[in-house]
C-alpha cells in the first residue's frame, strides 16, 4: 500500500495481490519433503475483485474472501437495484 498527495489530493494505490481492505499479502516459507530437503514456497491470498464503494466512489478493488465473508466491503451494486431500494 502506497500513499502519495496528487494536486492537494491523497491518492490511495495498493499492490497487486494484496487485500485493500486488511493488507494480507503473500505468505513465503519452505516446502519440506519427508526426506527433509527444503524449497522456497509462497502462499497466495484468495482475492477476488469486487466493485465496491470506497471513500464514496465505486471502484474495483481487490478483496480476501475473509473481508468479503465478515461484510467489511461495502458492495456497488448496479445503479437500477439502487434506485429500486431508495424508493
């Protein structure tokens, strides 16, 4: 996760493969076979992208399936479902 200020604007930019939400990334460790010989092994999170608000615009974003399964993502849903609710 990077942060920078754009023209008097903070401008948020995350990473690719990393949750936008909690910040889970890549987990890295060693594949031991029986014999005991060790290889390198990374671990990738589970992110799908989701159209979701954020700071009060829809974007598409990255998300764990953690995030998604405790509701802390706010879904964008379509702009008709919206209109419908609101009435």
């Amino acid at each position: 996760m990077v942060f920078y200020i754009h023209f008097f604007k903070e401008v948020i930019v995350y990473m690719a493969r990393v949750c936008a939400i909690c910040g889970k990334g890549r987990g890295v460790g060693y594949k031991i076979s029986h014999a005991h010989n060790r290889t390198k092994k990374v671990w990738k999170p589970n992110l799908q992208r989701v159209k979701a608000i954020q700071q009060g615009t829809v974007r598409r974003i990255y998300v764990c399936t953690r995030c998604l399964r405790t509701g802390l993502v706010t879904k964008a849903y379509r702009e008709k479902v919206a209109r419908e609710t609101s009435v």
